[in-house]
C-alpha cells in the first residue's frame, strides 16, 4: 500500500512537471540534514509534504525557496533553474510587517512606482483589495496588518504570493493557527489557484487535510524521503505508520484513528467542581459559565477571535474579568495577576511559547529551574544539585530528546519544547491546568506524547481546561467538550466515539449562527 | 458560512480607540500646544517675534538631525554620534575655507561629506560586522570628537566667508530667518522620501520585521547604510547653519546633541523598537525640546537644572512610547 507509485498525472487540473529536485543534500556542522532527496511538482497540483519535526520538511522547502543554498543536487523551474520569484513561501514564522497596512505588505519589495520613486498608494490599495477579495477577505488595504487576525494575516500573505505570479506557493503549516471556518476559506483559496495552474507545496501534520486536498504526498523522515504517493492510494493508517516509521498495528490507537472509542470516565470522583466559573465577562467574552470537576479533561470550541484565549487568561489572572465569579474548589478567588494564580495553584500554558512559555535561550536546566525555584530554594540561594536531580527527572519523566540538559530550549524540536512548557508545570499543588492550543506546530508522534502528559496530570487530581481549533484534538484529549461563542457557552457534551470532528466543527456553527441572529435582533 | 469566517476574520483585534490611545497618539502635538502656553504666561518675553525668530534658529539644528535620526530609528537602529561628527563637519568646512579655497559652497561640500563619510561607516559596521549600532556609533562618538579636537589641537577656527554667513545664517527669506527655511525645506523632503517613496517604505520593513523584509526581497543592509548616510549629510547640513552664524567652528561644539536629537525623535511618537514613526511628529517633538530650551533660559533656569527636567522628560517619553 506503501509502495511509491509512479508519477501519473491522470487528474484533470494536473498538467507538465512544473518544479524537479533532484539529488537535494544539505549538511549542517557534518551531518545530513538532507540525503539525496527528489521532489517534484506538477502545475495545478497540490503536493503534501509530511514527516515528523526535525525530519528535514523545512531545509526541504527553504532549499526550493531559495532561502538556502543546497550542498548537492539541482532545483529546476520548467526544465530551467530556479530564479527568484518562481517560488513563494509562506513560512510558519509569518513574514509580514506588523506595522505596515495590508497593501503596503502586499507590494512591499514590488512597490508601483512613479518615474521619481514615489509610491502610487491608491493604485496599490485599489489592486490589494482585489486581491483580497477575490480570497474572500473583506478588510480595508490600509489597515495595519497588526490590527488583522492571524487567519486574515495568513490569507494576506497568500495574495501576497499571488500578485508576485509565483509558479509554486509552498504553504508551511498554514492552518496551524486557523479555525476550521477559516481553514474551509483557505481551502476555497487553494483551489483557485490550482486551477489557475499554479503547484502548491502543502507542508502539515494534520492528516485529515492531506486527504481533504492534496494529490499526492511526500513523506520524508531523518532526512531521506520515504514515500511518494497518490493520495487517493493511501489510508490513513498507513501513512500514520510511514511518517513515524512504525508498523500500523503499532501505532497507538488514538493515532488520528476515528474508529477509536472514547469510554466517558466512569470512575469520576463524585468531588465537587475544582474549578466553576459563572457569568464570566471580560475582554471579548461575556456571561461564560462552565464547571471542571478534578481529574477530568475538559474542552472548549470555538472560533478563533471569541475571546477563547482571554477567558484562559482571566481564569489565570493575566486578564481581569469585569463580571461574573471564579470559583476554585467551592472558593471564589479573583487573582490580581499571573503569579497568585499560580500559588493558588492555577497553570496557565500559553499559545505562543515562544513569547510567553519559554527563554529560548536559555537551557533546559535554567528554563526549568526558574520555573520550580521554589521547591529548589536554600535560602536566597538555589540548590543546584537539587535542582539537576530534578529536571533530569523531568527530562526522563516526559522524554523530552535533548542532547543534554544544557542544550538552549530553541535547539529542541517544536515538540520537545512543548514538551519543556509541561515540565514548567509539573509540580505539586497544580490544581488547574489551563492549555492554549498544546500542540500547535507539533507532529504527531510527539503529539500523543503531549496527551500522554495531560492525562497525566488529570490523573494526578488536576481540572485541566483545553482551548484548540484542531477538533481531532479536542475529541481525542477531552472528556467533554464545550462550545463557545463570545456570548454563550453551551452546555458539556461527553465526548464519544460518534463525536468526529465534523461532528464539532457543524455543532460549533450552528451555534454561531444563532448567537448572530441574536445579535441582529 | 462565509459570512461567519468573514466576521471571524475581518474582526479588529481591539474595539475601538480608547481615550488612551487618542492621547498616547497625539501627545506630541498636546504636549507642544500646552508648553507654548505654559512659556507664553511665564514669561512676557517669550511671544516676541524676536524670541521666535531665536528658537526658529536654535531649533534647525535639532530639527535636521532628528529628520536624519527618524529614518535610523524607524530601521530599529541608532545614531550616538551625531554630536561629535557635527563638530567635526564644522571644522572641515571651516579649514577647508580657510586653507584651500575661501568659496562657500566648496565649506558646504567639506562639512556635508564628512558627515556622509561617518555616516557611511556607521551603517557598514553595523550591518556587515553585525555590531549593534548603540555600540559602532558610540565608538565613533568619541573618534568623530578625538579627531576634532586633534587637528588643530582643540583650537578654534575663524571663517570669513559674507555669502556663507548668508546662506547658512544671517539672511532671512520670506520674514523667515534662514535657518527656519532649510529647516521647513528638510522636513518637506523627509516627508516626502519616508512616506511617500519606495525606500521609505522599505525603512518600516526593515525596522518593523528584518526578517520578513529580507525574504520579500528587501535589501534591508543597505536601507540601514543609507538612512545612516542620511543622517549624517543632515548633520553636516546642520553644522553649516551653526558655523554661519557663529563665524567660527570650535572642537568641542555639539556635546550632548545626541540627546536632544533622540528625545525630539522619541517624544515625536518614533518607537524605539522601529518599524513606525512620522516626520511631522518629530518635527513637534524637535520643537518642545528647542522651546524648553529657550523658554526655561527665559525663566532664569540654571543650566544644570535644564538638564535634569530634559533627563527627565527623555525617560517619560521613551516610556509612554513603549506602550504605544
């Protein structure tokens, strides 16, 4: 099943070879970061890249971009070699300016200009908004790019792409941060510009789209490409087995596995609620009531900009509420900021790590260390072999693969330093775990690793409160699943096996639509 | 469907302006507005048109720099040196005229050259020797000055020239003294080159996300080297309006400019991170550092206590910026 197949471009849409690599290699401080890889492209074709972090997807792409020279090998745009321009990327890190307007992001570098230099803005504006629109965007040219959300901004960076008539748009993890109604929207944009011929290069770790959209798929692991395959070829099973390297039947059930069932938690500990929260408000959310007894896993959907993260943020006292009750084991508490929740015992796991989880410089060691200076502290010293006692407890108790505890956080692969912002938290006394999209940018493999440490603390008595716009995640990891608006939050459905991610993502929008009707009334 | 993700994604980040961020946007201008009235009742003197026509000179100098420190701050840069190079671009003008040929425009080149030499320098290490420019600029605040004061062993040098006098200071165009005129002409441009052109757009990349810049296509090395080049012609300009009007050039003129320069830049709304700023705002933030000058001269304030309340308003500015 496995098997790569050759390359027969029977689909419609799928024309002539439009991008070859051949023989790609790079070394980075002597070892192969790529061995002798071939990649090709056809026009109007959707190409999915997969393989697990670390696996070499990036220096792939970075390579085809140009961004990076390769050691070996050849890179060819029709048969000629690549020139700048053929190829645009949108990188995971996105690559606009915050404090530009959308126009000016868009032709940034491919400025229309008079014979003196000087800009043309409203011919850029009036240009920028057709492009725009035709992505289904509705926003204004001038409006800064930091006012935008990050699917907005995701889009914008496409009709970016577009307007440079790049041949090949390769696409790192796009939907990575999108709601799966902005996922839909991008969909939608994709395949128009398939159908204008252009190939796409679409890296990501969910499966689920693969199947959605791609013709075929490449998967590349330690470096070395492992398949190359028509899509409508492969099961899901199957390219689960290829991407971690594993046997199917070895790979967990819960392994993005849709016939995996759920069993509600009978053994519930009939306590009260660890954490109750009745007719929250804050910033960008109103009237939020919803309850986490200990131990269970709890989940909330909904549309990415409903203030999910604020509420996260309020119960965890970054934010202050203007209305309403937190309750922490029967008590109502309202923390002043982020370190009284935390000595009250409430973790919150932020987003973006990278701003708020980590100092990615910094080693594991110290990262760490900081994080349980208490339990570490000899008078106003820290007890540094305690300390290191602990953290390589730490490092073995999660696995997190590091060359030592010493090697800085950015060094780890995505995974791992998720993995790093869990092991923050990893101490007595963490009643509440609230968690901000955990695995965002992480594979699958180390994905269920992430879920293991979850459960892990709702075994150990934590109310642990889960905010994702990935629904297979939200019905692998949760007991029960919320659905939030920013005025309403339903009531708990357990999570089943009849609960797919369809399920959620229509549920979720049904909700939607009513809560707007509301509000035209 | 569509409608929903549309109103998903269209949504601004924030609701709308706050009364906090109205102030925090024009703080400059209230700021302005409330000193010159402040001034205006503390001291008789203050509204003549003679005194106006003394901070329209005294300010040129801060004004043309800041336009220059605009571009290098907006790139996420920064320029110590201007007060050493302006030293010397006035000595070079001055012993150009005096030992080479005694032509106006030829003390003009001199000094205006030297500060695009230094400028130069300043943007070429930065970039290709990756040192940040806070450092490269202050080692060449003290080799701008060391150099100064070394060649004519710190001593002064006249300049006799009656058409430089006029050009870069005694004459008036317009009822205007002259100086206001080069200042009102520098502005206009930096208008026009930030926010109008091509490489100004350029300049908010860089300072806004070098790395995304880079991968547009943006040549983000030699934005900085040039806004540094910028900066320092304008500093050259800036001596020619100093010298004229003192009829000499000394070594050890401009010592603390830098201050004033990167207050009136700061206090003009131009983050000290990059990536946004405007030429008018500077412009008012050059004109509150020139009136607290003279106005607090005017009121008799020691000019070791001038320092202290500048010192002070530096360091408010810099944090009301950093919420912005």
């Amino acid at each position: 099943m496995s098997t790569p197949k050759a390359q027969t471009g029977s689909d419609s849409q799928v024309m002539g070879t439009l991008l070859q690599a051949t023989g790609v290699s790079k070394l980075f401080s002597g070892i192969y970061a790529l061995k002798d890889v071939d990649f090709d492209l056809k026009a109007g074709e959707v190409h999915a890249l997969l393989g697990p972090n670390g696996a070499g997807k990036s220096t792939l792409i970075k390579i085809l971009d140009g961004v990076q020279p390769q050691d070996q090998g050849s890179v060819e745009v029709d048969g000629r070699p690549r020139n700048a321009g053929d190829i645009a990327t949108v990188f995971q890190e996105l690559s606009l300016i915050p404090s530009l307007t959308v126009a000016q992001n868009i032709f940034l570098g491919n400025e229309i200009h008079n014979a003196l230099g000087l800009l043309r803005t409203k011919e850029m504006n009036r240009i920028a908004k057709v492009l725009t629109d035709r992505l289904g965007l509705d926003l204004r040219p001038e409006e800064p790019v930091e006012n935008l959300s990050v699917a907005s901004r995701q889009l914008v960076e496409i009709a970016k792409a577009i307007h440079r008539n790049a041949r090949v748009l390769v696409l790192d993890e796009p939907t990575s941060t999108l709601t799966k109604a902005d996922q839909l929207l991008l969909f939608t944009s994709i395949r128009d510009i398939q159908k204008a011929g252009v190939g796409i290069i679409y890296v990501t770790h969910r499966l689920t789209e693969v199947f959605e959209l791609a013709d075929r798929v490449t998967v590349i692991r330690d470096g070395r490409k492992v398949l190359t395959a028509q899509v409508s070829d492969m099961e899901m099973k199957s390219l689960v087995s290829v991407i971690t390297g594993t046997k199917s039947d070895e790979v967990g059930p819960s392994a993005q596995d849709f016939d995996r069932f759920v069993p509600a938690d009978e053994t519930q500990p009939k306590t009260g609620p660890r954490l109750h929260v009745s007719m929250l408000s804050g910033d960008r959310f109103s009237d939020i009531s919803l309850t986490v007894a200990p131990g269970r896993i709890v989940g909330i959907a909904g549309l990415i900009g409903t203030g999910r993260t604020e509420l996260l943020e309020t119960i965890a006292g970054v934010r202050r509420s203007s209305a309403g009750d937190i309750q922490l084991d029967g008590q109502s508490v309202a923390f002043k900021n982020a370190s009284q929740a935390l000595s009250a015992g409430v973790a919150l796991v932020p987003e973006d790590r990278h701003q708020s989880g980590l100092v990615l410089q910094h080693s594991i060691l110290r990262n760490l260390t900081l994080a349980h200076s208490k339990a570490l502290r000899r008078g106003p010293l820290v007890d540094e072999g305690a300390a290191r006692t602990l953290v390589r407890g730490l490092v073995e108790t999660l696995q997190i693969k590091a060359a030592s505890m010493g090697s800085p956080v950015q060094s780890l692969s995505g995974g791992n330093q998720q993995k790093v912002v869990f092991a923050k938290w990893m101490q007595p006394g963490v009643r509440v775990l609230l968690l901000d999209e955990p695995t965002q940018g992480v594979d699958v493999g180390a994905r269920q690793e992430i879920y293991k440490v979850v459960h892990r603390f709702a075994e150990e008595g934590a109310a642990v409160l889960v905010v994702s716009s990935d629904f297979v995640e939200l019905q692998e990891l949760c007991d029960e699943i919320y659905f939030m608006t920013s005025t309403t939050m339903s009531e708990p459905e357990p999570v089943t096996a009849k609960m797919t991610d369809q399920y959620i993502y229509s549920a979720l929008n049904e909700r939607v639509i009513k809560s707007h009707e509301r509000d035209q009334r | 469907m569509n409608a929903i993700s549309a109103s998903a994604v269209t949504k601004p980040r924030f609701g709308g302006r706050s009364g906090g961020d109205f102030i925090r946007e024009y703080f400059v201008y209230i700021a302005l507005a409330a000193l010159i009235v402040f001034f205006a009742f503390a001291s008789p003197y203050f509204m003549t048109t003679q005194n106006l026509a003394n901070i329209g000179r005294q300010t040129a100098t801060v004004s043309i720099v800041a336009v220059g420190m605009a571009f290098v701050i907006i790139n996420a840069q920064i320029d110590l040196s201007v007060g050493s190079v302006f030293a010397l671009c006035g000595m070079a003008s001055a012993l150009v005229m005096q030992h080479v040929v005694n032509f106006w425009l030829l003390g003009a080149l001199a000094a205006i050259a030297v500060g695009v030499v230094f400028g130069f320098l300043n943007g070429l290490v930065t970039v290709k020797l990756g040192v940040p420019s806070f450092l490269v600029t202050l080692g060449m605040l003290g080799v701008a000055r060391g150099i100064a004061l070394l060649i004519t062993d710190t001593k002064p040098v006249l300049i006799s020239n009656p058409a430089y006098f006029q050009i870069f200071g005694e004459s008036t165009f317009l009822g205007l003294p002259i100086a206001v005129i080069w200042t009102l002409v520098i502005v206009a441009i930096g208008v026009v080159v930030l926010h109008k052109s091509i490489f100004g757009l350029r300049v908010f990349a860089t300072g806004g996300n070098p790395q995304a810049a880079r991968f547009t296509g943006v040549n983000t090395q030699r934005t900085i080297i040039l806004s540094f080049v910028i900066t320092g012609a304008l500093v050259g300009l800036a001596s020619l309006l100093f010298t004229g009007i003192a009829h000499a050039a000394r070594p050890d003129l401009g010592s603390g400019l830098e201050l004033d320069v990167i207050a009136a830049v700061i206090l003009g709304g131009v983050s000290l991170f990059g990536g946004r700023g405007t030429i008018i705002g500077v412009l008012a933030g050059s004109l509150i550092i020139g009136i607290m000058n003279n106005g607090l001269v005017l009121m008799g304030v020691s000019s070791s206590v001038q320092q202290i309340i500048k010192g002070i308003i530096i360091i408010a500015a810099v944090s009301l910026s950093k919420k912005r």
